[in-house]
C-alpha cells in the first residue's frame, strides 16, 4: 500500500510499471498447445530428434489434464505399433509414460466397438505390451458393459494377455458387481490354468442365476475330472 502511496516509486499505475502476469497487458498469456502438436512430437521422437521424448511426455501431460485424450490414445498406439518386433523397448518405454488410466480406458472404448480383423489383431498386440494398465481398464469397463460383441472383445483382449492380467480376471470372480462376475468366470473358463476350477466353482453358489449359468458352461470348458464330480453334485 505504502508503495502505491508514493507516486515517485515508479510502481505506481502508469508509471511505467510491469502488469502482473496473466492480466492481460505486458507480456502474453501462454498459448493453449493444439493436439496435432502431440503427434508432430511423435514424429520428431520416431525420427531420434534431439529433447523430443521429453517434449512427447510434456504435451501429453497437457492434454490428458485438459481431458483431450483421443490425441494421446493415438500417440500410444502409434509408439507401440512402430515397436516392431521385438519389440523396441524405448518406444515402449515411451508409451507406457504417457499413458495412464483415462487413456487407457479411451482404447478400451476403441476395442469394444472395432470391427477390422486387422485392427483387432494389432489392439491384442498393444495389449500384451501393455500389460496391467489395460487389464484394469477392461475391468472397469465389463462393470457396464451389456453388448455381446463388445464384452467378446474385452474377453478376447484379456485372455490375450494370459498370466499378465490372470490375477485380475480371479478378482473379478469374487466382485461385487454381477456383471463383473460373470466376465470373470467366462475368461477363467476359456483361460484355465491352476486355480480356475476352484474359483468357477465357487459361483455355482452365486445368488444370480446367470452367474450360475455361466459358471456351468465355464467348468464343461475346463473339462477336468474334477469340474464333471462338481457339475454333477
């Protein structure tokens, strides 16, 4: 105040002063990065260019505080595409930076409703590559998941994943949501392993019917000894 006050300063307004930042006078207000920035970032890091990884990580930053996810969701499946085989572990690297879960959760959507074989084949990829952040956003999305072609695809992409996501699929057997539970039995019965027939078993007493339904169905996949003593108890 006392600076305010005293008109010899030079603070005072219209002494030549320095506007605060963000007021709209001075200097000007950082620009809003557009979303095509992240893809040329990606070309320039796919090109070895020199500071763009880290620019890559920093735009994608931006966008997925802004929620403007379908630009990073492209990045990752582009770093993970041009992985080749074997895969590149930098690009891979790369991609599991600038993914979190929302993202994940946008290639989820992609997946569930994509109808190209070739496509298809290349979300499995990206699936297995990576790994649990992918196995969680399937689960979260079979909790509402109604449509038969698209849980068949959650399915496909989590049995794709085998021992990465097996631990995920054995939770969802014991979940409280019905929907959740039927998933989880239908992929331990395809899936199989140690442990599947005790879990499938365990839902022959679930209070839903179509748990129970699919719990049948699931133990005549598995096929054991074992699973025909229990379907016929």
């Amino acid at each position: 105040l006392s600076a305010l006050d005293d008109p010899g300063n030079g603070n005072a307004p219209g002494d030549g002063a320095t506007a605060p930042e963000g007021s709209g006078e001075g200097s000007p207000a950082p620009s809003t990065p557009d979303p095509d920035d992240l893809a040329r970032a990606v070309d320039a890091f796919l090109a070895g260019a020199s500071g763009a990884g880290a620019e890559v990580r920093a735009l994608a930053e931006d966008l997925r505080g802004r929620l403007v996810l379908d630009p990073v969701a492209d990045a990752v499946e582009r770093l993970v595409r041009e992985a080749g085989t074997p895969p590149d572990p930098t690009l891979l690297d790369m991609a599991s930076a600038i993914i979190d879960p929302a993202v994940a959760s946008r290639i989820v959507q992609r997946i569930g409703h994509e109808r190209d074989e070739d496509r298809k084949a290349q979300y499995l990829v990206l699936c297995r590559r990576l790994g649990e952040i992918m196995a969680k956003a399937f689960r979260g999305a079979l909790t509402g998941a109604t449509e038969p072609a698209v849980r068949r695809a959650y399915y496909d992409a989590l049995l794709a994943m085998g021992d990465t996501c097996r631990h995920i699929v054995e939770e969802m057997v014991e979940d409280e949501n019905t929907l959740l539970v039927r998933s989880g039995v239908a992929i331990l019965g395809e899936m199989g392993g140690d442990g599947a027939t005790p879990l499938v078993t365990s839902a022959l007493a679930h209070p839903d019917a179509r748990v129970r339904r699919e719990a049948l169905l699931a133990l005549a996949k598995l096929g054991d000894e074992e699973s025909g003593a229990l379907v016929l108890g």
